[in-house]
C-alpha cells in the first residue's frame, strides 16, 4: 500500500485533487461571509454590477 501512494501518478494527482478541495473550500467560505455583509443579509455578488 505504501509503494502505491509513492508512484510519482498517484502523489501529482493526490495533490492536484487536494488543492482543488482547498480552494474551492476557499472560495465558498468567502461566499458564505460574503452573504453576511450587512444587517439584512447580503445580495448575490452580480446584483450590485
């Protein structure tokens, strides 16, 4: 089990993958305390353009 997490293929897309959850993790949460701006809640982010 150990030499197969060691091949190059599977440790370029584990991380790929694992960066990918990450920023999108990211990218929620800014969504979620975006929502929260004012005392009403907030708007979607393209109402206001």
């Amino acid at each position: 089990m150990k030499s197969f997490f060691n091949q190059p293929n599977v440790q370029y897309w584990g991380k790929f993958i694992g960066r990918t959850v990450f920023y999108f993790g990211i990218l929620l949460m800014l969504i979620y305390l975006y929502h929260y701006k004012n005392i009403n809640g907030g708007t979607f982010i393209y109402n206001e353009f």
